[in-house]
C-alpha cells in the first residue's frame, strides 16, 4: 500500500491555546517515539492568529489506521478538539511519480 501524507488545518479558541498546544506536543512526542511506520508528525503555528496545523505522513494506509486506532489518540484528540473553534480541514497530498 502507498504512503498516506495530509496536512489538517484548525483553529484554536484563543482561551484554550495553552491547553491545545500541551495536548498536541504530548500527542507529537508519543507519535515520534511510539509509531515507527509514521514517517512524519509534527504541529506548527502558522502566522494567522490561532490557526494550527499538523503534517502527518504514514508509511501505509494500514500505518495510519493503526495512529488513528490508537490509545494515545483516543485520549487526547477529544482534548484537542475541545479546544477548537469549529473542526480541522484535511487536505491529502500524493507523491509526483
């Protein structure tokens, strides 16, 4: 199966950012150490006010059901919704072969 890369755009109540910024650095921290097959995991700021973002790339659709399956997510993704205004937007990429 191919790599599975996307990118999920969200934005943040201003009054929880400090809450979603820990939430989604413990979330980035467990990924990176505990998820081989996920090649690439990581959360920025972007330069509009409270807008986020998370690159994820996975080595397999299986990869990523497994991430998305896992203990870790299901304990801290409700967090970090929480703390949105409104939802995330994915928006897949495929590799130019």
């Amino acid at each position: 199966m191919s790599k599975i890369t996307f990118i999920a755009r969200m934005t943040c109540r201003p009054e929880h950012e400090p809450e979603f910024v820990k939430h989604c650095l413990a979330l980035q921290e467990h990924v990176r150490a505990n998820e081989p097959d996920t090649l690439l995991y990581e959360f920025f700021r972007l330069r509009e006010p409270h807008r986020y973002v998370v690159l994820e790339s996975f080595r397999s659709e299986e990869a990523e059901h497994r991430h998305m399956n896992s203990k870790i997510l299901a304990e801290l993704a409700p967090k970090i919704s929480a703390c949105l205004d409104g939802t995330w937007v994915r928006e897949y990429f495929d590799a130019i072969e």
